[in-house]
C-alpha cells in the first residue's frame, strides 16, 4: 500500500509498472536513446498540489501536472460532477442537429467570460485540435468572403500552438520540428519571439518593441496584405520559455493586423481560466479583442480532456450568411461530450465560489518575487514570469548570456536534483518552466524556491566537478 492521499489503492510493483511502460507506451516528446535507461516516473495518485509516485513518495507539483491542474487534484466535487453526468448521459452525437444541455450551458458560459462578442464556440477535445480549429476556421472564412489567396499565416519563433499537424507546423520551436516530421512550410511564416533577454545589448525596450512591431508589419508587406490570413499569439509564450512581451506588444501587433485586415488568433490554452488571474489575459492583462481565442487546459483543471475554439459575431455573421447553401464540415465526435462539459461547468463554479482568481492575482507577486532571489546563483542568468508562469534560465555566462550546449540539457540537470527532493519542475534543455496548481499557498511557494535553490546548488556543483562550468 502507497503512503499517499486518501482514497489511495494498492499499486503494482514500480520496478514492473517501468518495465511495461517502457514496453509499450510511447510519451509525447520521447527521447529513444535515452527512455530505456531512464524510464518515466509512474505518478499513482494526486491530492491539491501534490503527486505520490508509485512507492509513495510525495512531489509539489510545480508544473500544474501540464499548465493544466489549476483547482487541484483530488476535488470530491468534481469525481461527483463527473459520477453524475455518465449516469444522466455519458454521450450523444453532437453533429447537425443534435446538441446536449452541458454543451448549451457551457458554450452559454464562455460566451459571457470571454470578452467582447465571441459568442461562438466549436468543442474539441485538445489545445492542439483547438488551434487546428481555428486554423480551419480562418480559412473557411477567407473563402466565403471571397478571399481564397488570403490564406498565409503569421506566427512567432519559439511559439508552442500544439501537437497536430497545422497546430505543429503554426508552432516555432525549433526542438519540435525534427527532420523525421513534416510540416506545413510553404504559407507559415515566423517572426522573431518577444524576448527582451535575448534582444541584444545596448537595446531599450522600447527600442526592441519597436524592431518587433516592424517586422511584423514588413512580413505582412513582404507576403501581401491580400495574402496574409491571420496572425497566432500566446498572450505569453509557455514552452517557449514564459516569454513576457514587452508592454504596448500586443496592443501594437493587434492594430496592425486590423490595418492589413488580418484576423488576430490568441491562443490562451496556457493562460485562460486564472493562471494570469482573469479568465481570459487578452483584454484584462494585454487590452485586445481577439478575433478568435483557443482555449484547454484549465478549461477543465485537466480531469477531462477538452478544447473550445471561440470566435467573433463578425465571423460567424460571414460565414452564416443566409442563401449560400454552406456546410461547415469539421468537428469531432466528441466535440461537446456531455461529461466533460460538465466537468468545466463545475470547475468554473469551484473557481467562481472559492475566488481564485482574486487568489492568483494576490499570490501571484510573491511567487514572482520569490524566484527573483534565484538570481545570484552562478547559473542563473534570468529570472521571469507573469502570474502563476515562471521561467528560470540557467547560462553559462552571465555577462555574455551564453548557453550551456544543448547537448548538455542542464534544465534536466536541475529537475532530476529536485525530483529527489521533492519538487517537480519542468526542464526544457536551458530552462525550468514552473506553472504550479492557482490555489497554491505561501508555505508552497517557499518550498518551490528554496527547493529550487538546493537543486541549483546541487546541480552547479555537479557541473563544475565534470568540468562543464
């Protein structure tokens, strides 16, 4: 029996669960010659802002499971939620004609959060097939107003928009874009990531701001006006390394794809539903009205997978025009699936009655502050972050701002010191990336940076007795 959470139950043995699994399940972003080694951590159970591996040891899970577990795991209201709603209807077919009472009330409910008039929502059941969506939906749009060469796509390097093929291929970082994958190459175009750390020397933010609203206004030029369909945004970039623009940033690329007639596609998979503490940052942190918004995640905290893509009155009043005998032939069978919508149902409601986003908006600067203590340690070159997202990045050189080689992965180096004392952190080769659970407290907040503190320590001395730094 596993010294974990309540309600736990006996597990199989890890060293045979590790064994099966490198048998036979293939993770996202799997390393092939390292996996076999290395193996994955089996998690077996969850409790607020805590995971239990299989031998019972406990983690603050400082990633929010994937951006996603923002209520906790482990919520009593939402296993009944979600018990209640497969006893009354587990499925129905949402295509054509047919609809069920969480989908309505949902789409009903986001309609009233989401600002301005996105009124319209298309259910999936993923961020990535939400941004697929929305990618579907741009064009689909451009051809019913007669636009069929307005159909090139603007996005950012170190962008992350998802897994599946256009959501992929609208995606810019170059670690996902493997020479064994394809992509979509010939009408996506990126442009530079607002990244003030990495801008170069001597240049004020305002300078950079500048450089970054011309560039998009130049490749808007360089492809055609005529040409280009819309342009896709994290309001802050999560994989990419919590990349924070620099103020007036998006307010500036909003305007001018409104000038060049370019729809704006914010995807806030990461940043809806409290992690900025709004249930949307476009308008209430940034000041825009997207065109259309892609959302996932915490949509639900992650106890049932869902996306929604939601779009503009402009939109669907084109696209819905009367007498043109259209079809909008895309969905899924699970678009709309009744116990997931009533799962987001409910965790909007969890979220509403216990304030969390007031919690986010007040814990949010301490965490933040907490981390910028991190920065004299020898490795720590940055330190950043907007609400419950943080980034710490480790460099070689602090005057220089250079990289350790990739090769070396030293976000990995750091996260394996932590594992071991109980803090999980999320490696992405120079970086740890942290998104903890919105209801985390202050006593877990210094246990994230003191923790993080040890395994830098930890990992720096590793480092300088291999002759790395």
């Amino acid at each position: 029996m596993m010294n974990g959470p309540p309600n736990s139950k006996p597990i199989p043995d890890t060293a045979r669960l590790k064994a099966a699994d490198c048998a036979h399940v293939l993770h996202p972003w799997q390393l092939f010659d390292i996996f076999p080694e290395e193996g994955a951590l089996p998690i077996a159970a969850g409790d607020g802002a805590y995971l239990f591996d299989s031998d019972g040891k406990r983690y603050l899970d400082a990633v929010g499971g994937l951006w996603c577990t923002n209520i906790g795991l482990g919520r009593e209201e939402m296993a009944d939620a979600i018990a209640a709603q497969v006893r009354t209807l587990a499925y129905a077919s949402p295509f054509v004609d047919m609809t069920n009472v969480p989908a309505v009330q949902l789409a009903d409910k986001l309609a009233q959060l989401a600002p301005g008039e996105l009124n319209h929502v298309m259910f999936c059941c993923s961020g990535s097939a939400a941004v697929d969506s929305a990618f579907r939906l741009v064009q689909y749009y451009q051809n019913c107003r007669g636009k069929r060469d307005k159909k090139y796509i603007i996005s950012r390097h170190n962008a992350y928009h998802g897994s599946t093929y256009a959501a992929m291929s609208i995606g810019g970082k170059p670690g996902d874009h493997p020479p064994e994958f394809d992509y979509i190459s010939d009408r996506i175009y990126h442009i530079s990531a607002p990244n003030f750390y990495r801008a170069g020397a001597g240049l004020s933010e305002a300078e950079f701001l500048a450089e970054l609203l011309g560039e998009l206004e130049q490749t808007i030029l360089d492809i055609g006006p005529d040409k280009v369909a819309a342009f896709f945004a994290e309001p802050v970039m999560g994989a990419g390394g919590v990349i924070v623009p620099p103020a007036g940033y998006h307010r500036g690329t909003r305007e001018i794809c409104r000038q060049y007639d370019v729809l704006y596609v914010s995807d806030e998979v990461v940043t809806a539903f409290g992690r900025l503490g709004h249930w949307f940052a476009s308008q209430d942190v940034f000041g825009i009205q997207p065109d259309i918004i892609t959302v996932a995640k915490g949509i639900t905290s992650g106890y049932i997978p869902l996306g929604a893509t939601l779009y503009s009155e402009q939109i669907h009043r084109v696209i819905s025009e009367p007498g043109k005998g259209r079809c909008f032939a895309h969905g899924f069978t699970y678009s709309g699936h009744p116990v997931a919508c009533a799962a987001a149902l409910k965790n909007i409601d969890i979220m509403e009655r216990e304030h969390i986003l007031e919690h986010v908006r007040e814990m949010a600067p301490y965490l933040q502050a907490q981390l910028q203590t991190l920065r004299d340690l020898p490795i720590v070159g940055d330190v950043r972050g907007m609400g419950m997202m943080a980034c710490v990045e480790f460099v070689r050189d602090k005057v220089s701002r250079a990289r350790f080689a990739e090769e070396l992965d030293v976000g990995k180096w750091v996260s394996n010191e932590a594992d071991r004392r109980g803090l999980i952190v999320r490696p992405i080769i120079n970086l740890n990336v942290m998104s903890p659970p919105l209801i985390i407290t202050r006593d877990q907040v210094d246990f994230i940076v003191s923790t993080l503190r040890e395994s830098i320590q930890a990992a720096t001395a590793q480092l300088i007795a291999e002759g790395h730094f």
